[in-house]
C-alpha cells in the first residue's frame, strides 16, 4: 500500500537506510513495499537484495521532482520498466533540465500524480498506466473535489519519510542546511508534512474503509509489479559477456595472446610454468572471465601504443595470464605468489586489475574506454555526513557564533556543560553523523556492462563529463558488475618524464630499456640505495618510516622490498607483527621460539608472520579450517561494507568454532584472530607489493644514474611526499647548481642544462599564467630579451607583474640591480602607452636619472622566501643567533647513549597517538651539513614542546638506536629566531645586516642566486 517511500538517499530529505525501511515495513506487517527516493536510485539494488530477508516484495521506482515539488511517482512494472525510468531521469541530471510536471509515456510503468497537483492542473485525462495519489491526508478533501469520479484512477500514495519526531527534526534540519537558511527562516513549503509516516497495514486498510476501491486498485497495481536482480553466489557476471564477437572467439583470441606471450616473458618454459598456465586458463573459462581478461588487455595495449605509463597491480598481479598479457610486469612464478588469492572456484568475482597511469594520462584511458565500449559509466562513492562537518552545518542552522562552533566542532565543550543550542547540535548531529551528503565519483572504478547501465541505475554527470553510477563497489559486485580501476599517480609521470628530460639533456646515455626491471634487481649500486635509504623522490620508499624500515631490515634485494612495502601498512604494524618481523628477520632463533609451527609452516618467507593479504585466506584456511571460498569472505569483510555483513559475521564465529575444535587454546586463538582483524583491512597482495616494487625500482635506477634529471622530473610532476624545497635541496646536495627564475632561460616547469637546473615559474606564486604564456610564446618566436626595455616592448603585462619577475631577479642577465630594474619599470610602463599589437619600430625610451641602489644577500633570500615559498640559500644563514654547536647527523654514532645538541631544519613532522590516545611526533630534520636526522618527542616532551611551524629547530636529547637506525630522544626543543626582514628594518639595522657572516659563503646547502 506504501507507494512512495523515502530512504536517506533522498538527499538531504530522507531520515533512514533502506535497511531501515524494511525493518519499519516488517514492524508494520506490511508484504509489498515501493521504494521511491527523490532523483536517486543509490538504494534501489540493496533495497531489492535486502528484502527477501524481511519477507517483503520489493518494487521499485523514483519520486520525480524539481526540489521539493513533486511533479510525478514512476513505479517500475519490471526491469524493463526500471530501465525506462532511469533513462528518463538520466537525461534530466545529465542536461540539468528540469522534470515535466508531465510524464512520458513510458511503457512497463505506472505513473502517479499526487493529488494536490492534479487539482491545481486541472488535469482530466490519464492513460491506463496513471493514476492519482491519495494520502491520508487527502481522504478529508476528496469527496468536496471533482476527482473523487475517478473512481479507477485512485490509489493509496501515503508517502514514508519518517519514523517518529526525532526523524521529523532531524528532515527539518537536513532540509535548512541544503537551503544554507537559519531554521528559523526554512519555508514551510521545503519541509514535508509530519504525516508521511508508516502505519500498520490494518490501520491504513481502516482509514481507507469507506473507499474499497482506492485499496483494490493499489493492490491490483502492486500485483502486477515484480522485479529481479540475482544476488546469488552463483550469479552471472554482468560485465561485457564478450570481447570479440562470441565466446569461442574470445577464447581463440587468449589462448593466442597467451601462446604469443608466453615466449616473450619466458627464455626457458618449464614445467611449472606449463602447468600454471594451464590451471589459470581453465578456472578463466570455467568462471566466465575471459573477456574480463581481453578487457584488460586492451586498456593496456592502447597505452602501450601511445607510449603512456602504466603499472598493473591488485591480485591480478599474481596471474601468470595477466604478465604474459602484458598487464602487469610482476611474474608470479619468479615470487611464488598465491594463485587462490588471484581466483578460485568459491569465489564469484573476478580479480582485481588496478591498472595506473600518469597523472596526465588517465583521462584520456578514461574517455578511451567510454569511446571503446558501449555500456560504460563510472562507479559511484556515498560523500557522508562526517561529524565535524555535521556540527559546524548545524551550528550555523541554530544560528551559533562562529567562535562556538569552531569549539564545539573541536570536541571543546562536553554535552553535560553545553547551552541548550550547542545540545540540539551535539544531538542531532550524532543523528545525522553517516548519513549520505551526496553521491560522487569513486576513486578509480570502470563498469563496463553487457547491457545498459540504466538497466541497474540512473546515473548523473559530474564535472569530468564522465556518466556516472548512483550505487558504489560494494553494490555493482553483489549484482555482478565488476569495476576496472583506472587510477592516476605521480610516479608514473616522473619516471616517463626523466627518461624523457635524459634523452634531451644526456642523449649520449638514453639508450636505457626502462622496463628491464629484472636487470635493476640484480644491481648492487641500486640495491645500496635501498640499503641505506638514500630514496628521495622515489614512488612508495621516500617517506621518513620507509626509510627507517628499509635500515632496521637492511633491504638490499627485491623480494626484500616487496615485503616491505606491504609491511609498512597500518595493518601489520597496529598489529605489532611489524616489530616482530622485524625481530624475527634480525635474530637467529626466534622464529622457531615465537612462531606457531601451523604459521610458520603457512608462511616460512616471512617468519610466520602475516604480511600479504593472502596470508589471511592462508591462515584461515590452513590454521582455521575454513574453505578458500569462506576465506575470501573473511579476508574481503576485514574492510569497508563487508565487515557488518551477516555472512561475514557467519565465517567469523566459523573461525573460532573451528580453532576450538582443532584443540587451540583461547589465547591463542585470540592472539591469531586479533592479527587477523588488526591487519587485513590494510594488508596489500602480494602482487600488489610486487608491483610497487618494480616502480620503485624504476624510479631507483633513475636516480642512481641521472639524479639531476629524475629530481627535475619530480619537481616537475608536484613533488611527492616533501615540499619541492627538499627536493631542491637534494638536487643541490648532489651537485646540481639552482638558480631562481630567468626570463631567457626558464619555461613554466623545471628545466635542467647539464648539472644547471633553473625554477620554472610556476614557483612564483603570484604570476599569473596566461602572463608566462605570453612572454614564453613571444622568446620563442623572435629570440632571447636583450634587456628590460626590450622585454616591455614585446610583452604587454602590468607593473604588479613585472616587479614580481624583477623581484625574483629573472632580470639580473642585464648585470643590472634589481632596485633599479623597479625604477625603470614603473617609469617605463607609466609614462609609456601600451598597446596590445606589433610596434612597426622600436620605441625611443627616454634615459632616467636613477640613484645608485644595492641588494643585500638577506633582502634576496627574504624575496626569494616571499615569492617562492622558500629562499635558495641555507636557512641556517638566516639565523638571528648562530649556532652554538656544529653537530650533525654525522656525529650520532659517537653520541649513541648520550646527549646530543643539534640544530635542524624542519622537514616534516608526523604527529601519532599512543594507545592511550596521548599526542606525540616523529620529526625529520635537515643538520647544518643538509644531511637528514630523526627525532622522536614522547608524549610528556610533546606536550611540553610543541611544533610551532616550519623553521629551525634546537634539539637536546638522546641519541638511541633501534635495529641500527639512530634517531634523537628530544628532551628539550626550542625553535630558533631568523633575523629580521631587512625590507622593512630601519636603517640602522639594515647596515648591521648587510655583513654576511663567514658561515654563510661555506655552507653546504647555499643557494644560487
């Protein structure tokens, strides 16, 4: 009887999941339900999988609106009819079109006009699918209108946004915050009526009494709906069911790829090799995968035609079909990895092919593949109510002052002590907190369907101009709609652009194969690289606890790295497995005292402890007892939607049944499940590691051999996990001489001359781009600027921006001050007219009588520091006090045990709680010498000692080591002061300035300038 009923997916309207609605459906004895959100249909398929359980019959539709006006309810008669009705809705989110108050004809359909509508519009005719909405509400108007002879078109529209007040409350709230009004002043007309509420069904039948026939029409047309989407474990794919044009020529066609593939990747094809092959062709075959596989091949085969980057990882990295197909570089045979992970027979989706492109190429894969295949879309992501957000929305909604809720929204008033205002925020803000804000784009994911998307959901056009799903992963896998995940990083950039930027400035040494990864791992000077952490800028092993984790292992191989990089995830180390490995890898006997026999005959390569997230299907099936079908279940319930699902739940008590049964005390059994649930979540495959691991390599072997050129390269593609600064530095502290911008020398990024490396312009914050372009476009076509005057004569551009070049010194090819450059601009370009064309002549420039004018080495470094972000000189030179100490990173050793004082330059700071939720930070500093140390402030010094920004710092404490890695114990810290800024000192302190002390011409890591 309840034809229109609302979910939280009605954005910003609606109170509760679909779930929800179904438990309020049961509570109400009610047997067939419509959902019907408001230009959504993000719970449509779990709304139809979720039912049986609650034995309702689910039928589904859309409330058509523009806002809040509702103009029309389309209630699906079939799938064919659901189609319909999300093509419909479709091309209205696409286009921004508003709804018809009219419907379309749309077949397999009903369409319901509600009844106030129909009255203002005097509508008189209806086709046989549209009817009139009656509420309980209406019931009082009905017999005084004239569409109480409509006797057949009448059915029950009591529509369901609410449970109760609460729910009504929190709708108002929801509907004054997408209206960003005071609630005091939200219309009445945005907020539905409190009567859209769910009745039991013998009550809403006695309401309805005196009119029959409204109830036996609903009932008929609620008969003659039925939808279906298979949720089995058995159900079909519904991705492309074929690549070519049949099965049997998809199968001709990869059994070729591979014939062809195999000979390629292999000198020598054993029999292990044959018989892995072998295995993986028949489960492809069996499960239906293979054009899952072609789909693949073709994404990466185009980019290979177009010379675009791309690393294939995910658990389809340990199929031998996806390296000989050229999908991934990771051979699962050289590392072993676990076929079960990459596919097996209990397990109804295919694998995960995460396939990365440069940052600057995925865009164009992306609209390939929309151009490539016919039924494409983007999978959608939920955009939550997070809590913060939540406060500071309803804060401004019950009209608090700002300073308020900055503090409620930092936790700074506790509920018992808050006004009555900040409660109603704190409430109902715990009520909303979760609810879906609006649907987006997820990250990476491709769906690729054998028939229409609009077959499963409306979908809507976001920014990118990429038509986009409404329901997310979790959803398109239970129906079978498997996504490709195309995603973009920086690190593919980098290493196409180095190899590009070597062959323009080395070209005698570009005759390098990148892709001969397996040559970089037998490489003792890469292998050192790795070994003693020198990794900045490269993908994956740059960041201050990669590198401490390559010291304490003292990485020096491949395999080395490929633990590592799955090591490093929260999950293994919130485990406390990190440490553990970590002693296991560094003590002779302990593996064989800690480990259980059952892990470690599970694992020996990695000491019996888990670290791959196949080593959960692993355990569970070999130490638990579980089938590889329930141990993908628990490994993929470890995370995300999964993990309150009620057949997750089932295989975790299976778990602990079973290790029970096995005769395993209970501590260990909670030991092992509590490494299981602290780490799978995270844990990467191992093919997934393997494949970072050949990235890495990649980026490794460019730095070991064209340094200046993969660090410009960097630069170049937005740096990485420190600020271009440190990169500069580096570079710096590997020979390369920087120098600021230069009119005649530098391009809008980064560019290198032999071992001279010249800051492109987009540093300079302030500079407009189209300015760059202009004056970039015309030195390419009439030559170098000679001067300062022939530059204004052939580029228009105010004097805002060409003080910010002159200021920077791009000018200072001229021999000429600065200080005077400024004059001659601002007496040029005021007592000039300029004009936007070519001058037939040059122009006669009048000769000025300016004063002699000097810059000091302070006042360039602080206009560097101003334009750039940071000065090329060190930062030490800037001090207000020079150091007392000259320790550095150098001298740790012999201070192991003691006290140290050091002076350093703040990298990057990461601030961590302990278990007992109490702040304290890990540091990464630059010495007097540029050379990295570590700190480490525990929670009674981090409270003391706060971080206050970037700067230098002074440091007393302890120097420790652990596992060979030295870092400080601070005990005490101050941050040190830079002298003043000599552009706004007076004069006196000017001339004090201006005498450069002696350290300032020997420093290491002086700029250029």
């Amino acid at each position: 009887m309840y034809l229109n009923c609302h979910t939280y997916y009605s954005l910003r309207f609606g109170t509760f999941s679909e779930e929800e609605l179904l438990q309020l459906g049961q509570k109400n004895q009610v047997k067939q339900l419509v959902l019907t959100d408001i230009n959504n249909t993000s719970a449509c398929l779990n709304f139809v999988r979720e039912a049986s359980k609650y034995n309702i019959k689910p039928i589904i539709g859309i409330d058509f609106r523009n806002g809040v006006d509702q103009c029309f309810v389309g209630i699906a008669k079939n799938n064919d009819g659901y189609q319909e009705l999300n093509k419909f809705l479709s091309h209205h989110l696409h286009t921004g079109i508003e709804i018809p108050q009219q419907a379309p004809v749309i077949e397999n359909t009903f369409t319901i006009y509600p009844f106030e509508k129909v009255l203002l519009n005097e509508k008189d005719k209806f086709l046989d699918n549209e009817f009139i909405g009656i509420s309980i509400k209406d019931l009082r108007r009905l017999p005084f209108s004239r569409l109480k002879t409509y006797s057949d078109k009448l059915v029950v529209q009591q529509p369901v946004t609410f449970r109760n007040k609460r729910d009504f409350n929190a709708h108002r709230l929801l509907r004054a915050i997408d209206n960003n009004v005071l609630l005091s002043k939200l219309e009445e007309k945005e907020v539905a009526s409190e009567s859209e509420q769910m009745y039991p069904i013998e009550n809403l039948v006695e309401v309805f009494s005196e009119y029959s026939f409204i109830l036996e029409n609903t009932e008929r047309l609620l008969h003659q709906c039925n939808i279906h989407f298979d949720f089995s474990t058995n159900r079909k794919p519904q991705n492309l069911k074929n690549y070519t044009t049949s099965k049997e020529d998809d199968q001709k066609l990869l059994e070729k790829l591979c014939k062809e593939g195999l000979i390629k990747r292999y000198t020598k094809i054993t029999k292990v090799i044959k018989n892995r092959l072998e295995k993986e062709l028949t489960l492809i075959k069996q499960m239906g995968f293979i054009s899952y596989f072609l789909i693949n091949w073709d994404i990466t085969s185009y980019a290979k035609k177009n010379d675009f980057y791309y690393v294939g990882r995910g658990s389809g990295a340990n199929s031998i079909v996806a390296y000989i197909l050229y999908i991934t570089d990771v051979d699962p045979i050289n590392l072993d990895l676990y076929f079960e992970r990459f596919i097996n027979l209990y397990r109804a989706n295919p694998p995960d092919f995460d396939i990365d492109f440069s940052w600057r190429d995925r865009e164009h894969m992306t609209q390939y593949i929309f151009n490539r295949f016919d039924h494409v879309a983007l999978v959608g992501t939920y955009v939550t109510f997070k809590r913060k957000g939540v406060i500071r929305e309803l804060g401004k909604v019950f009209g608090l002052p700002k300073d308020e809720i900055d503090i409620l929204s930092d936790g700074g008033i506790p509920s018992a002590k808050a006004d009555s205002m900040a409660r109603l925020v704190l409430k109902y803000g715990s009520l909303i907190e979760g609810m879906p804000n609006y649907v987006s784009v997820h990250a990476s994911g491709i769906l690729i369907s054998e028939k229409p998307l609009q077959s499963f959901s409306a979908t809507f056009m976001p920014p990118k101009g990429f038509a986009t799903v409404h329901f997310d992963m979790v959803i398109a896998e239970d129906v079978g709609l498997f996504k490709f995940d195309i995603l973009a990083q920086r690190g593919l950039g980098k290493i196409k652009d180095t190899v590009a930027i070597v062959k323009q400035n080395q070209p005698e040494k570009a005759n390098f194969d990148i892709h001969n990864v397996s040559e970089f791992y037998k490489n003792p000077v890469i292998n050192n690289l790795i070994k003693t952490a020198q990794c900045m800028g490269c993908f994956y092993v740059e960041s201050p606890a990669m590198r401490m984790l390559l010291k304490k292992l003292e990485v020096d191989n491949y395999l080395g790295l490929v633990a590592a990089s799955s090591i490093i995830r929260p999950g293994v180390s919130k485990s406390g497995m990190m440490r553990e490995y970590i002693l296991r890898h560094r003590t002779p006997g302990r593996t064989e005292e800690k480990a259980h026999p059952v892990m470690l005959s599970i694992m020996p390569e990695t000491y019996g402890v888990m670290v791959y997230q196949e080593d959960v299907i692993k355990v569970a099936h070999h130490f638990a007892g579980l089938d590889l079908g329930e141990a993908d279940v628990l490994r993929r319930g470890m995370s995300g939607k999964f993990r309150s699902r009620a057949e997750f739940e089932k295989v975790k008590d299976k778990f602990r049944s079973n290790c029970v049964t096995k005769g395993y005390s209970a501590q260990l059994i909670d030991e092992i499940w509590n490494q299981v649930a602290s780490f799978a979540g995270y844990a990467f495959a191992k093919g997934h590691s393997a494949s970072y691991a050949v990235e890495s390599y990649q980026s490794l072997f460019l730095r070991a051999y064209f340094p200046l050129e993969y660090i410009v390269a960097v630069l170049n593609n937005g740096g990485g996990f420190y600020r271009p600064e440190f990169y500069i530095h580096d570079a710096r502290m590997m020979g390369a001489t920087i120098h600021p911008p230069c009119i005649n020398q530098s391009q809008i990024s980064n560019v290198i001359y032999g071992t001279t490396i010249y800051l492109g312009m987009l540093y300079l914050r302030d500079l407009e781009h189209r300015v760059m372009e202009r004056f970039l476009n015309e030195r390419k076509q009439n030559g170098t600027f000679k001067s300062l005057e022939d530059f204004l004569d052939r580029v228009l551009i105010s004097i805002e921006q060409i003080s910010i070049l002159i200021r920077i010194d791009a000018f200072r090819f001229t021999g000429i001050n600065k200080h005077k450059l400024l004059w001659k601009a601002h007496l040029i370009l005021t007592k000039t007219k300029r004009v936007d064309h070519p001058k037939l002549f040059p122009p006669k420039h009048r000769n000025f009588q300016i004063p002699e004018l000097n810059t000091t080495y302070l006042e360039t470094a602080f206009e560097q520091w101003e334009l750039l972000g940071f000065p090329l000189c060190s930062p030490f030179n800037l001090l207000e006090e020079s150091p007392k100490t000259t320790n550095g990173q150098k001298d740790l050793a012999k201070y192991l045990n003691r006290k140290i004082d050091i002076y350093g330059y703040l990298v990057t700071v990461k601030n961590t709680s302990t278990h007992t939720g109490k702040r304290m930070y890990f540091a990464t500093l630059l010495d007097q010498n540029g050379e990295v140390f570590d700190t480490v402030l525990f929670p009674p010094i981090a409270a003391k000692y706060p971080f206050h920004g970037r700067g230098i710092y002074r440091f007393y404490g302890k120097v420790v080591s652990e596992f060979g890695f030295l870092s400080i114990e601070v005990i005490k810290m101050q941050k040190q002061k830079y002298v003043p800024d000599p552009r706004y000192a007076d004069m006196k302190t000017s001339k004090k300035l201006m005498k450069p002390r002696a350290s300032r011409k020997d420093s290491p890591i002086q700029g250029n300038s």
